[in-house]
C-alpha cells in the first residue's frame, strides 16, 4: 500500500498529536523542506512550528519508505 502526501500528513498528525484543522500547514513544509521550516517563536502558538516541522519530517519518513 502506497501512501499519498494526504495520507502521509494525517498519519504523521496522528502519531504526533497535530490536530486534523492544522494538518495543511503541513503540506508547504514538505515542499520547502527542513530549510524552510520556521523556527519556534516562543510565544506560545498553537500549533508551535516545531510541532508543524516534525509533523512535516515524519511524513516525509513514511513517503520515503514507501518508496
């Protein structure tokens, strides 16, 4: 079973605890890679962009290992 970018994102979220209203922020992360993630405020938002990065990361592990 192959997964799609879709897919991908919402079992990454799932296992990080992104919830499912935030996952599309996800899909430009995968596009810019790490060297555009942004970097963690730390003001408190919800959801911090170290939660989107590693959502991001993880996705991108569980499409490479489909390929």
């Amino acid at each position: 079973m192959s997964l799609d970018v879709d897919a991908a994102i919402a079992k990454a979220g799932d296992e990080l605890g992104l919830p499912s209203y935030y996952r599309d922020c996800v899909k430009p992360l995968l596009r810019s890679g790490p060297v555009g993630y942004p970097r963690c405020c730390g003001g408190g938002c919800e959801p911090c962009a170290e939660t989107l990065a590693a959502v991001a990361d993880r996705a991108r592990e569980l499409l490479d290992a489909e390929r």
